[in-house]
C-alpha cells in the first residue's frame, strides 16, 4: 500500500514495451506480475500462493491498482513473466526502474556514502564427488533422450545399465571397487554418447548430453594406446585436473563452481554482491545487485559496480569495501573516472619475503587515492527496499489525492456534489 499512496507504483506497462511482441492477442499488464513477484519475496509466498492472494486480498489489489472483482491470473504468468527476466539484462532493467521511482520521489540521491559486500550463494544442486558427477551426468542425459527419443535407447540399455542408472546415484566418498567403477561409469557415458552421434538427431543433443560431453572432457582422457583414463591432480601420469572456474559441478546447473574462502568456507554455487546507502540522514537504500561465479574475486567486480551506478545516476561520494574488493588499480581507476573515494583495507601480503622479513613489502610504499540464480537476488533486493522504506515515519507533506473516476468527473463537471472519502459513506 506503501508503494501506490506514496510513489504511485513501481512500474506502468510502457517501461515493458520491448518485452512483449507488437502482434497477437492482448495479454496481461506486465507491471501486475513485476508487482506480483516482488511482493512475493517480501512475504515469501509460491508462485500459487501469490497467485491466490491476487485473486483474494485487497490489498494486493490495491498494491496492483486492480478492481475489487478482478479474477486475477494463473499462477503460470509468474513463472513465464521470470523467464523473460533471464533475457539480456532484463532484471537489472528492472532494478533501473523502481531506484528511478526512488530518485524522484526523493528517497535516494547520488554522491551520498554506500558500502557494498558479498555473501555465498549456494546452488540448488546436491554435492557430489567426481565419480558421483559422471554418473549422475550419465544418468541425466539417458532421462533426457528417455523423454525425447526414448527408441533410441532400445538397442543400448540393458540390465546392468538400469541397476546402474535406475535411481539417483549415491556413492558416498569411498565407494567400493572405485577404479572398476570410475572405468565402467566412462565406458558406459562414451557408448552413450557415441550411439547418439550415429544414430541420433538435434533432438537428441539437448542441455544433459552437453554437460555429459563437458563432464566427460573435464574427468577422462585417452592415454598413447587410446585408452580412457581417469585425470588426477598431478600431471605425471596425464593431464591435470581443469581449474575450479571452468570445472561443471553439477549436470544439472553448468554455470556453478566450486569455491573456497580461506580454510573454512568452501561452496559450489554463486556470489552475490550488494550496495546498499549508509547516510546517516537516510533509509538504506539496495542501489546494486551483482551475481558473479563463485570463481570471480570481488576485486573484478568493483568496475562493474561503478558503471551501473553512473548508469543510474546514484554514484556514491564515498564507497565503503572489506579488503577483498579493494585493488590498487581499481581504487585509482574508480577516482579518475567516477570521482569516487573507495575506502577500504588493502588486502595482506601473503608472499615468502613478507612473512621472513625480507626485500621490500607493500607496506614499504604509500600510494593515493572495485558486483538465475540473479533475478532472484535483484527481486529480493527491491523488495527489502520496500519494506525498509515502507517503515519511514509519514512526512508532513499531504500526499497527492488518486485520480477521479469517470464518474466522479462526470459528478464534478455538472456540480453534483460526492464523498471525497469512504470514511464519509456512512454519516
């Protein structure tokens, strides 16, 4: 309700123009599902839940500027409405829009003070080993040419297979008889993959076969004799291992990676990175959402940021950062073009001279003066600006009255008088 009295709404149907094509039949305002999916984090509800309180509750009703009969709409418009999110940089668009409405209804202003830090995103995939990986991928492909082309399996899969790959695989970390496995498990996915290219057509090379090649490539390879081999770590008996930022951990979601922070913190999934406003004369506002692989130092993600603020035009006068993100080049690179002081400790010196006492240290000098699963993360962003903003004492200031009606026009134009308030109806 916050949202309609006081910034009229967060979006109108015209800033989704280019989303939608110009033909076929009329469709659903596209700002009531942006609405929609919003108010959704805020309260934490399914797709079928949100979908219901539209139809029920008035005030999403209100919130939506829809009438009181209003039947609302299937909960699948949410799900299709997220989809379009994904394309180019939709979500941030959308980020764009409602810090705008924020812009001009005074609530947030550039060149105040903002911090920005990151958090682990978990993937929503199970942590496997590697030889679980290459089963598991394994067993996804044969689902995936199952519910497409399931006679092409006719002449490959047996008994041994469906013992095999009848359920998902769970191993645990010390299977027994693992070189007979990790050797049967690479035989079975080069059959599966080799029968397909003979026999099978586009349909049949669909996302799991792709990450089944990719997982193939990134576990096996032939040795002199042209037989399939395991890769290890070590480089002495073969290839080597690829590195975590190029390595699929799951068959499922192939932009995870595995990452470690320290000796203590270790996950395969996603960064995400916030800056937020910290004014002490303000509400702390999400001004920038950044989904990064877990791989990516948040060092190179300080450019980014900068840019999608000038972009918005809500660079901040000061950027509070932990060490991680701070960089010398981009400390001096966030002043020269953003006039942006980066406050922040500069990371340790970890090197052999450092720690002995030796040679020159960064110390030794002084220098002057860097954010699927992302639409979730800009989603929930803009819902905790509402509910933050939300909670501000009321101003002083008497806030714009709603539009009339038609027919409250057409009682005004011939000097009939009306209620101005429901309050009224009764006395």
């Amino acid at each position: 309700m916050w949202v309609r009295d006081r910034l009229d709404g967060l979006w109108c149907d015209e800033d989704f123009a280019d989303w939608y094509p110009r033909d076929g039949r009329p469709g659903l305002s596209p700002a009531q599902p942006a609405t929609v999916c919003v108010l959704q984090f805020v309260l934490g509800l399914s797709d079928r839940q949100a979908a219901e309180a539209v139809r029920c509750r008035i005030d999403f009703k209100y919130a939506m500027a829809m009438e009181l009969d209003d039947p609302g709409f299937h909960h699948s418009v949410l799900t299709d409405f997220r989809d379009r999110l994904t394309e180019g940089d939709r979500a941030d668009r959308l980020l764009d829009l409602a810090l705008a409405r924020l812009m001009e209804a005074g609530l947030v202003r550039e060149r105040t003070t903002q911090r920005t830090d990151s958090t682990h995103v978990l993937a929503a995939v199970r942590d496997l080993t590697r030889l679980e990986l290459v089963t598991e991928a394994v067993r996804a492909a044969l689902e995936e040419v199952a519910g497409t082309t399931p006679h092409l399996l006719d002449e490959l899969v047996d008994e041994d297979w469906g013992r095999r790959y009848g359920r998902p695989v769970r191993l645990g970390q010390n299977p027994t008889k693992p070189k007979t496995r990790i050797l049967a498990t690479g035989n079975d996915a080069v059959r599966l993959l080799e029968h397909l290219y003979r026999h099978g057509t586009g349909r049949a090379s669909g996302p799991r076969v792709q990450a089944l090649r990719q997982i193939m490539v990134q576990n096996y390879h032939r040795d002199a004799a042209g037989h399939l081999r395991w890769r290890t770590a070590g480089t002495e008996d073969g290839p080597g291992l690829p590195p975590s930022s190029r390595a699929i951990v799951s068959p499922y979601d192939t932009s995870a990676r595995y990452a470690r922070h320290g000796h203590i913190i270790s996950w395969k999934g996603f960064s995400a990175h916030l800056t937020e406003t910290c004014a002490p004369d303000g509400p702390n506002v999400i001004t920038d959402v950044a989904t990064t692989a877990s791989t990516t130092h948040d060092s190179q993600v300080l450019p980014g940021i900068h840019t999608r603020l000038h972009h918005r035009g809500l660079l901040p006068a000061e950027h509070l950062v932990d060490s991680c993100y701070t960089s010398l080049p981009h400390l001096e690179q966030a002043t020269r073009e953003h006039q942006v002081t980066v406050s922040g400790p500069l990371r340790g010196n970890p090197t052999r001279q450092h720690r002995r006492g030796e040679g020159f240290a960064r110390d030794d000098f002084r220098y002057r003066g860097q954010g699927k699963a992302h639409i979730q993360h800009v989603l929930t962003a803009i819902a905790i600006n509402i509910e933050r903003l939300s909670g501000l004492p009321p101003t002083e200031e008497t806030l714009p009255s709603r539009r009339p009606t038609a027919f409250q026009n057409y009682l005004d134009q011939h000097e009939i008088p009306r209620p101005k308030s429901w309050r009224t109806l009764g006395t």
